[in-house]
C-alpha cells in the first residue's frame, strides 16, 4: 500500500498536495474570506486521488464527504463575507461573524465609489472622498428580522452613527431599509417611497440652490415612508415628501416605524448632538437628523 502510494504518477502526486493545501485553507480563520469552491475542490481532489489508490476507499470517502459538510456549515454566509446589504442573516451568523465586525467603519474602497458616480457622487462633487465613510451597520425591522445595513457619512459623524446605531440595533428598534441611495440611482423620492434609511447625497435642498447637509455626508433620514418632509406653502399649498407618505403626516396615529419626539431614535441622535427636522416650526422633516460641523 505504501508502496503504491509513494510510486503514484506525477499528476496524481500533485492532485495529492494540492488537495493537502485545500485542506489547510479550510482551517482558516472563520473571518476569512473563504470559498464553496474551495471546499467542493478539495473534497473532489482527495476522492479522487485515494479513489485510485486505496481499497478502503468507501471509508475515506465517507469521511472526505463529511468534513466537507462540516467545513461548509461553518463557513461564513456569502452576504456576512461581501457585506450585502439589505439581506436578513440569523442570529448565529452574527455571532459567527462577530458583532464588533458589523458595526465598522471604513475608508470608501474603489468598489463603493464606483456605485455612488454619477448618483450620489455627482461629477460637480465639491466634497473630497477623503471626507466620506463607508459604515457597515446592522439593524432589525418591525418582524425583529436582522438586516444588514450600509451607510456613506462625513468622516466627523461616522463614530456617532456607529455608536448610535449599534445601540438601536441592540434595543430592535425598528429601521426597515438602509442601503445606499445609489441602489435607488440617488433619486430621494424613490428612495424614501421605499422607506430606505440613507446619509449621503450631493443635493441642493429642494426648492432652494442651497447645498443639503446630506450633500456633506451630516445629516440622516430613518424610515422615511412613515416620517415625511411636510410643509405649508403661504399660498395653501401642501408639499409632502414622499408623495406616498401623506397618511402619515398626521402623527397621532398609530403606525410602525415612527420617530417621536422622546423615543430612543430622538434620544440617541440629540445625545450626540443632532438636530430632529421634527421640531422644527416653518416645516416638519421627520425622519430628518442632521449635525453642523466645523
């Protein structure tokens, strides 16, 4: 047998170790970056090469099928490894993960900023990238599912957002949608219709030529369907943002996803020193908290 084993032809020699380095990438570290390739490759090359070699083969490769079973279990899931925001992940994958890895921020990688050209990054841009974050968040909707949530701030508010944001998550406060206004081509009446929770966007304040605090990254819309812009021109009439969100101007209903003044939503962002649109007196912007920086 050892024999056999130790006269096996060239190819099958390297089947054999390239089947050994598959097996040590399968005892990486669980936040590494692994591959269902990886493992499906190294299940086939070691039953392979024992299929030809060893009588006892049924037995190896009983085992190979399990290890492989085991190796994939406890890999991470693909949307925790590529951070695809707006998919729901299990407790158990949070923990996996690491809950210190979901609340992060990041310098804008060139994968990021080449999702916001043209949108929410717009050509005449005057804010530096170097001024921008990308922050990884999870959050939980009004069914108590986890969701994971991305954000694009100023680099001076992405150390509250964390902190803030981590808190809500860990009091299942409901947030229903946070991915990045490009997914929704940086259209804020689309976006807020579909209730997405977003920071950033190069805007002028609607109706006016003035530059947005969303256009520097330091101001926040949260659920925006359920907590509309709304305001009472001098000549009657009414703007309602989003259009969809009129029902909900009236705030003595009752109704999910709704910020109030005193629930943890208020009282986290006014701790860190924001301002609630809610409060304001010539307009009401609900779901709108925004942060003056030097």
């Amino acid at each position: 047998m050892y024999h056999k084993h130790y006269n096996m032809k060239l190819y099958q020699k390297l089947l054999f170790f390239l089947s050994l380095i598959c097996n040590f990438g399968c005892a990486e570290s669980t936040f590494a970056r692994q591959s269902k390739f990886k493992h499906v490759l190294f299940a086939f090359v070691l039953a392979y090469s024992y299929l030809c070699r060893m009588r006892w083969r049924p037995m190896i490769i009983t085992l190979l099928l399990c290890l492989s079973v085991v190796t994939l279990a406890g890999e991470q899931p693909t949307s925790m490894q590529e951070w695809k925001a707006g998919s729901i992940v299990s407790l158990n994958e949070v923990e996996a993960y690491g809950i210190d890895n979901c609340f992060v921020t990041e310098e804008i990688s060139d994968e990021v900023f080449e999702r916001m050209q043209g949108k929410s990054y717009k050509k005449n841009c005057t804010i530096p990238r170097s001024q921008l974050r990308y922050v990884r968040l999870l959050h939980k909707n009004n069914k108590g599912q986890i969701l994971l949530g991305e954000m694009v701030c100023n680099v001076a508010i992405a150390n509250d957002l964390v902190e803030i944001f981590r808190q809500l998550y860990e009091a299942s406060y409901p947030i229903e949608r946070m991915v990045l206004i490009d997914d929704y081509n940086a259209d804020d009446e689309t976006s807020m219709r579909a209730n997405n929770t977003s920071c950033f966007n190069y805007r002028t304040i609607a109706g006016s030529k003035k530059l947005s605090h969303h256009a520097r990254g330091t101001a926040v819309d949260i659920n925006t369907l359920y907590n509309p812009y709304y305001k009472k021109r001098a000549n009657g009439t009414v703007v309602v943002q989003p259009a969809t969100g009129r029902r909900y101007v009236n705030r003595k209903g009752n109704f999910p996803y709704k910020i109030v003044r005193g629930d943890l939503c208020y009282r986290l962002f006014i701790q860190h020193g924001f301002t609630w649109g809610g409060a304001w007196r010539d307009r009401k912007d609900y779901q709108h908290f925004e942060k003056s920086i030097n």
